[in-house]
C-alpha cells in the first residue's frame, strides 16, 4: 500500500473553496495591530492574540533591529552548545523574577515548550491527568513522553477527584495539566479546586499560562498570580507569541526542575536556541508590561465592553473575563459564511468548528488588544449583529 494514499485533502476542503467560504492563509500585508491590510482590504483585527498590542509599538520594534544588527540573523546551534547568548539567560532571569519563580528555561517555540518540558518530566507509567479542552501541544507532549494519559471532562472537579482517586499513586508520580485561560472558550481553570486536589492526591499541577499571561493577575503576571496561587502552582509554561510580542515559549519553576529540563528535554537539548530579534523584543515587551501595568486593566475594560455591546445586540457569546469572547453560530457552514461576510466588511474574526466544538456548537473566536480604540469595536458590533441576521442566527 502506498503510504501516500491517505495524503488526500479532505471533501470539505474542497467544497468550501468551491463555494468561496475557505476561512484560512488569509494573508496580511501590514504589521499586525489592531486594524491591517489583509489581502489588500483595511480590516478591524479582532482575530489575533496581540493581547497588550505590542507587536506594532514602536520600542519593541527598534529592540529587535539592535539585537540584529549586534547579534546577527541567529544563533547557529542550540543552547545546549553554542547557542546561548548574554541576552537569553538576561530575559529568563528577568521573567523568572517577574513570574516569582526561581528559574525559567526558554524554548524555540510555545508550542515545543510543551513537548519538551512534559517529555522530560513525565517518566515510565507516570500519570498526565489532563483538561479535556487543554491546548493540542499538551497532547502532544504527552504522546512524546512515556506517561500515561488521563483526560477528565473540561472544568469539571468531581470527574477530577474520580481519575485522581483511581490512580496508583503509590507507585507512580502524577501532574495535572490546565490551561490557565483556555484559548477557544476563554475561560479560566478552576485552579484553587485543582491545586487542593493535587495536595490531597500528592499530584504536582502545571498551567499552560499562553493566554493568561498579560491579561490576569497583578500586572498580567498570570492565572497563578490571579488566584494567589504561585507557590502552589509548580510549572507555569508560557509563550512569547502574545502578550510578549515574539516568537518562544518557557518554562518557569525550581531551579532543580529547570535544570533538570534544560540536561534532559530532546526538544530543547536538539532545537536551536531563539533568534536574538525574538529575545530582544520579547525581552523590551516584558519592560514595557511592567512599566504599563495600565494595559492589562484597559484590556479588561475594553473586553467588558464588546461582551455589553454583544449581548445588547442579541449576539449569543460564551461568558467569561477574558479578552476571549466566543460568538455562537452554531451551524459550522455558517460560521465559514460569517467569516467571509465579515472580512468583506473589514473585519476579521477565527471559525471553530467541529471537532473543535461539539457539533452545532460552532463559534466565531473574537478576541481583543489594549490599543483596540471604542470606534472600531463598535463598527466590529454593528457588522457582526448584521451578518448573523442576514444568515438567520439571531432575529434583527
């Protein structure tokens, strides 16, 4: 049999390109910000997880053009070797600080942050007790590690307690994963129920903090920091790619556990180190977010404003405190129709669809930035009311 055999695009593919609605590769021809150029049209952004809007500020920008011009296009070769630069061990000392940990390791990708801390810290037959709506990194972290997988329904603690109660705890170790904020629905974990239950059940619990990093906490330091949590919460894993304006991820725990990380996780150990431009600007982000406090609380407002300005309209949203806010379309062809109708309004929003979502859950993800102006959010209301009048979601 021919291994490429099953290499076929999907029929739906296929169909929604024939019917114009494909809601992917839009391309952009700007900076990303809170309006762009996508695909040659002036376009409302409210797709992207530019959360404190520092991927356009002109201070992160200049960052990165002295990081290249002093360090380079790159690094040639991984930490581990040759790829460790004074500006790397400067910001994960500085993130360690700010997140109130003892150490941080940083990694190419959010995404490889993941598989390379559960890999390194799961063992043989050791348990990964998992949200079930947890980010696809997590999973695959857990597939590259030895352990074994036990997933418990989505924010529900008495499923929890009941995979925990059926462990063998006696001979292997467990860690509860959990977003911190959860990417598609925008909610929060119910971390203090999660950190008791580790307690009672002598689990350790690690928060994939992505969206949770500069949106809650004191100063956007994160879920942890939200619930006062810190000490309790034993690895927060972070990305780069939001709130701090970049591209890597981290990892911010005990000294010991970080080293151990950093001497047996394959994807750290054998990926190159990040670029000095990334280093840079996240590192200039990371100054601004704790100079700028203000970003976080005007992110809030601004959030609190489109879920009022929503539900006023009739729009169906799921409810949270997050600049995540989730539009029910239900019928997954619709929420492909929504999105072009809207972009052909100028303004851009995410499809979740099945399997994503249950099937006729179907979501428009609509998320938000500090530098969003009220104007724009109330055109955004205006185009998303009428779309979804026109295709029968919700009455005019």
């Amino acid at each position: 049999m021919d291994i490429f055999a099953k290499c076929r695009v999907p029929e739906a593919v296929h169909d929604t390109k024939k019917a114009g609605i494909y809601p992917y590769f839009h391309y952009l021809s700007s900076k990303q910000d809170t309006e762009v150029i996508m695909e040659g049209r002036k376009t409302i952004m409210i797709g992207s997880n530019n959360y404190l809007g520092l991927t356009s500020d002109p201070r992160v920008i200049e960052a990165g053009m002295k990081a290249l011009e002093k360090y380079g296009t790159g690094c040639s070769g991984s930490r581990f070797l040759n790829g460790t630069l004074d500006i790397h061990l400067d910001l994960e000392q500085a993130l360690a600080k700010f997140l109130r940990k003892e150490d941080v390791v940083t990694f190419s990708t959010g995404f490889q942050s993941n598989l390379g801390i559960i890999s390194a810290v799961v063992g043989f037959n050791d348990y990964i007790v998992c949200d079930k709506e947890n980010h696809a990194s997590i999973y695959d972290g857990a597939k590259l590690s030895y352990g074994r997988l036990v997933r418990y329904e989505h924010g529900d603690m008495e499923d929890l307690e009941a995979k925990l109660a059926g462990l063998d705890l006696e001979r292997f170790g467990a860690i509860i994963i959990t977003d911190g904020v959860f990417s598609m629905s925008g909610d929060i974990a119910k971390l203090p129920d999660i950190c008791r239950l580790a307690k009672k059940y002598g689990a350790r619990v690690m928060v994939d903090d992505a969206h949770g990093l500069g949106v809650l906490g004191k100063g956007g330091r994160g879920t942890a920091e939200h619930f006062g949590l810190e000490e309790e919460v034993d690895i927060i894993m972070g990305t780069f790619s939001k709130s701090l304006a970049s591209l890597g991820g981290y990892m911010a725990a005990s000294k010991e556990l970080c080293d151990y990380v950093r001497h047996t996780s394959r994807p750290f150990i054998f990926s190159a180190s990040i670029t000095p431009v990334s280093v840079a600007c996240a590192r200039e982000a990371l100054r601004i977010i704790e100079a700028e406090p203000e970003r976080v609380k005007r992110l809030l407002d601004l959030s609190q404003y489109m879920r009022d300005g929503l539900r006023k309209v009739g729009v169906p949203i799921i409810e949270a405190e997050t600049p995540i806010v989730p539009i029910y379309v239900y019928d997954d062809l619709k929420a492909f129709e929504a999105c072009k109708l809207l972009l052909e309004r100028g303004v851009y929003v995410n499809p979740v669809v099945s399997p994503a979502t249950p099937v006729g859950m179907a979501l428009l993800r609509t998320s938000y930035t500090a530098t969003h102006t009220y104007e724009q959010l109330d055109y955004a209301i205006k185009q998303i009311k009428e779309v979804l009048v026109i295709l029968g979601v919700i009455n005019d």
